[in-house]
C-alpha cells in the first residue's frame, strides 16, 4: 500500500514539489511562533519583575 502511495505522490512533481513546500512552511510557523511568543512573554515579565512594590 505504501508502494502505491509513493509511486502515485513520485508520478505528478507540482504535487510533491507543493507537499513538500507546505511541509516546509508549517514547520518553519511551529518554530517561528513559539519563539516569537516567548520572546514577548519575556520582555513583558522583566518589565513586571522591574518594577517592584511601593513600600511603606
């Protein structure tokens, strides 16, 4: 089954060619948001940390 599955993605090149871009892409977003996400997330925790409490 998995002969079939091959021989028929390998037979048509705009297929794979666009399988292969679409897998490319998705990965690079699953890195690239994260990251960016964490980034934010850590720039807006030291601002929070920095300013402390008033004290009395």
């Amino acid at each position: 089954m998995n002969h079939i599955a091959i021989k028929m993605l390998m037979g048509d090149k705009g297929k794979y060619l666009g399988i292969v871009m679409g897998l490319t892409f998705a990965s690079l977003i699953m890195t690239q948001q994260p990251a960016i996400f964490l980034g934010l997330m850590s720039r807006s925790y030291s601002f929070i940390s920095d300013v402390g409490l008033p004290e009395r």
